[in-house]
C-alpha cells in the first residue's frame, strides 16, 4: 500500500506545483500583456499638458475706447481678463473667469456691476462676490496707463 | 429563381422558422395601462431617426473650431434639405430624450423594475445616461456661442467632483479650456464611442425585454388579455412612428433648429443663456444654491447632491426588493412624484426667469 501510495502521493504533490508555476508564469504574462496594451491607451487619452509662457502684462485697452460707466474684455494669455472704468472714470481690472463655473463675466453700466449671465453671478467693482451663486471673488490684476495704452498686471 | 425558392435556401442556412416562431408566439398584454408599452420603442424609433440623420450630417460637417460653425452653416444654407436634415436631428433628439424619461417613468410608477427586470432597470438607465451624454456632445458641435458656454458649465461641473474632479475634467475638455481639441473630442465621443455603447445596451436591453416579456402591473395580473406582437401591436407601433414623422417634419418646418452666433472663447456669456431643457431643471437649482453652506462651497454640494440623486436612480430595484407592498408602494409613489415635480417645476421656473 505505501509503496503504490507514497510514490503516488509526491507525484500529486509535485504535479500541481509545476502546474501553478506555469499559471503565474502564464497569468503574470497575460497582465503584463493587458498593461502593455492598456498603458499607452490610458496615457494617450490624456491630454498633454501645454507649457504656455505665462504672460504677466498685457496692453488690455486703449483709454478712449474706456468711456466711464463701461467694461472689455481682454485677451490675457489664453485666458480673458475684464477692464472696468467705473463711473467716476476709475480703472480696475480682473481675470473674467466666473468663479462658479468658468463662464465669462460682463459689466453691466445698469447696476454698475460685474454680471454673470450663466448663473446670475455679481461681483462689485471691487471684484468681490456680492450675489448669486459665485463662492471666491474675481482675481485681480494692477492697471497702469502708459501714454493712450491701459496696461494690466499680474499682481 | 421564385421569391419561395429564395426563402428556402435561406431558411437552409439560417433556419428562418425558429425566429419567425419566436415573433409569432411573441404577445403583448392588453389591460388599462398597456398605452405605456409603446414609448420604448418609440424612442427606438426616435434612436433610428437620429442614426439615419445623423450620418447623413456627417458628409458634411466638419468637426474643428475653424470650420463647424461654417459647415453647419453651409449644411442650413446651401445643401439641399439640408436645414430638414438637421432640424430633424436636433427635434428628434429632444423628443427622445422626452419620450425615454416618459417611459422611465412609466416603467417607476408601475414598478416594472421588480425581480426578474433588475438588469433591464439598469440597461435602461445606461441609456439614459448615453442620451444625456449624445446629447451634451451633440450640443457642442455647431460651435456657437450657448453650446461653447453649456460646455464651459458642463465640464467644469465634472471637474467638481472630489479626487478625479481635474483629471475628468482634462479628459473631457482634451486640455484645461474648452477649445478646438474638446471639439474634435467630442466629435469623437459623439459619432464613434456613444453609438458603438448604445448599440451594446440597446442590444441587451432589448434581448431582457424578449426574455422575460413585458411586464403586467400586479392589479392587471389575473385580469388581462392578450395582443399578438406581429401584427397588431406592431402595426399600432409603426401608426405611432408614422405619426412620429409627421411631428418631425412639422417642427422642423415650423421651428428650424437655430444656429446662433459663433463661439468666440473672448466674449462675455450672452444674456438669457441656458441650458438644453432636460438639464434645466439642474442649472435653476444652480442658481439658487447659495456661495457657501456650512462652509463648503455650495456649487459642490449641489453637484454632489445630484450625483448622489443619480446613484440612488440607478440602484432603485435594489433599494425596494419587495415593491408591492401596500407601504412600499405609498413611499415609492411619493418619491417619484416630488422626483417627477420637482423636475417639472424647475424647469418651467428655469424657462421663465
């Protein structure tokens, strides 16, 4: 019996473990396989990121196309910034990036206020969140007049 | 070679008389909410619409921020029909967004989601989810100023969410802005991925239908006949897809799909912006959420609110296993009904203010 048994018995025991080398050898090679295949797909779904020179000062405006009582918007980079001049002939500006939900602001010479039509936002010329929705205030940028041009900072 | 000659040699090779068997014992319950059985495949006919039309836009649309707005434009203006083709797709769109939530709706009220139906439940809500989604990036593509706008909003909505916010938001917009490259994303989304899902769950959704036949509310059970599928509910069907043409083709005279001005990336959201109306209701909340709630953005916590709303949605036939009890039925009967009215009256709110 032991002899017919114990040859028997290391046999079964050996066979299994060459077996279950062979699946991790063949499942460790199938994964790396999936993950030579998915890798590049999931990298390639995500979009590279652009180095843009950050751009620190713009010539927003010219000041006669700037009447008191009236708001532009600018091209600052790839972003758009919002030159007011308020009644009193005050210049501010801001980035006109909503700060709800990435619409673009406006100024409205009715309220004298900046306005977000997306989500009825308001913003005072001070660029601080007054009404509606908006959580943080517009960011704001430094306006300096050279001569005719209206040139915005970076702060 | 005779018409029945040709019959025979195919049903040689692809046995035809196991499917026709099929179709001939394939029956419809008749009782006094059977008008409801007609919206599933009315919005399959409206899918099929919108297939047909949409590859005939395709020739020739061009999907990049210099030339959609224009090709659009020529599709309006130049092409032969061209104005009825996209009418169509734009009117058939919005019907079958509405013709889906009836039949959603239809299929909550009358708790058809019950065991066996668990899986038809959530294919169906999969392709709600695809609608909605065909229709966010069906929305973009004439690259006009509310779809530029609409996107900006939607996108940055996806970017809300906690940990996977910013990437789901770059993976969307193919950047950090809404530029040309979430247009050609969008394209992408809109013609290759969402067709190739819709036609998977339309499958199976379909396939579960024919499994286990339609569903008959418990006060009908032992009290109702039977309609053979072919032909006379399907001739009912296709009176109501003819119908369906008619209303097509009569809005889409009457109310050409507007083009608007196009999208410049430097001007201020346009006064009176909205949304498409099955977001509506979403971007009225919106508005009325206040900054800040217990310190925590409110915007996020509204977000967060919807997408939980969503969740429990989908997972309606797990949270009510036994939905015919007399209880179950009085708290599932008043929470689609504030659902359905809540939906309702924002939206009109969101209409006119």
């Amino acid at each position: 019996m032991q002899t017919v048994n114990g040859p028997g018995r290391s046999k079964e025991h050996e066979a299994p473990s060459r077996r279950r080398f062979l699946d991790y050898l063949l499942g460790t090679s199938a994964f790396a396989t999936l993950g030579a295949i998915f890798y590049p797909i999931i990298r390639f779904i995500a979009p590279p990121q652009i180095v843009e020179a950050m751009q620190n000062s713009v010539v927003a405006a010219k000041l006669n196309e700037l009447p008191p009582n009236s708001g532009k918007i600018f091209k600052f980079g790839n972003k758009p910034g919002i030159l007011v001049r308020s009644a009193s002939g005050e210049l501010k500006a801001f980035s006109a990036v909503c700060t709800h939900l990435d619409c673009i602001v406006q100024y409205r010479p009715d309220t004298k206020q900046i306005w977000c039509a997306c989500h009825n936002g308001q913003y005072n010329m001070n660029g601080q969140n007054v009404g509606g929705p908006p959580p943080r205030p517009l960011e704001e940028y430094a306006v300096n007049t050279r001569g005719d041009d209206v040139v915005v900072t970076r702060i | 070679m005779s018409l029945d000659q040709i019959r025979i040699w195919l049903d040689e090779r692809l046995s035809l008389g196991s499917v026709s068997e099929i179709a001939r014992k394939k029956e419809v319950p008749v009782h006094r909410h059977s008008i409801w059985y007609y919206f599933g495949g009315m919005t399959l006919f409206l899918f099929t619409v919108q297939v047909v039309t949409g590859i005939l836009l395709l020739l020739y649309y061009r999907p990049s921020a210099e030339n959609a707005f224009e090709s659009v434009q020529f599709i309006m203006t130049e092409v032969k029909f061209g104005w009825l083709i996209r009418s169509i797709h734009s009117w058939s769109a919005n019907l079958m967004i509405a013709t889906l939530f009836i039949h959603m709706f239809s299929v909550f009220f009358m708790r058809a989601y019950n065991k066996p139906r668990e899986l038809t439940w959530l294919s169906g809500v999969g392709l709600l989810f695809i609608s909605i989604a065909f229709g966010f990036s069906g929305y973009l593509l004439p690259w006009n100023e509310v779809s530029f706008f609409a996107t900006k909003v939607g996108t940055d909505i996806a970017g809300v969410v906690p940990v996977i916010g910013h990437s789901m938001l770059r993976f969307l917009r193919g950047g950090d802005e809404v530029t040309g490259a979430t247009l050609t994303r969008f394209f992408g989304f809109h013609v290759a991925v969402l067709p190739a899902l819709a036609t998977v769950f339309i499958g199976v959704h379909v396939l579960l239908v024919q499994l286990h036949g339609m569903h008959v509310p418990r006060r009908y059970e032992h009290n109702h006949g039977y309609m053979k599928f072919f032909p006379n509910f399907f001739l009912r069907d296709l009176i109501g897809w003819i119908l369906a043409i008619g209303v097509l083709a009569a809005l889409a005279a009457l109310f050409p799909w507007e083009l608007g001005v196009k999208a410049d990336p430097f001007a201020p959201a346009p006064a009176g912006i909205k949304p498409e109306w099955y977001f509506l209701f979403m971007f009225q909340t919106l508005k009325y959420i206040p900054a800040r709630i217990l310190g925590i953005e409110g915007e996020v916590l509204g977000i967060l609110a919807f997408m939980l709303g969503g969740l429990v949605w989908v997972v309606i036939p797990f949270i009510n296993r036994e939905p015919e009890q007399r209880r179950r039925i009085l708290i599932f009967n008043v929470f689609g009904v504030f659902v359905v009215l809540y939906i309702v009256v924002m939206t009109i709110v969101g209409y006119l203010a």
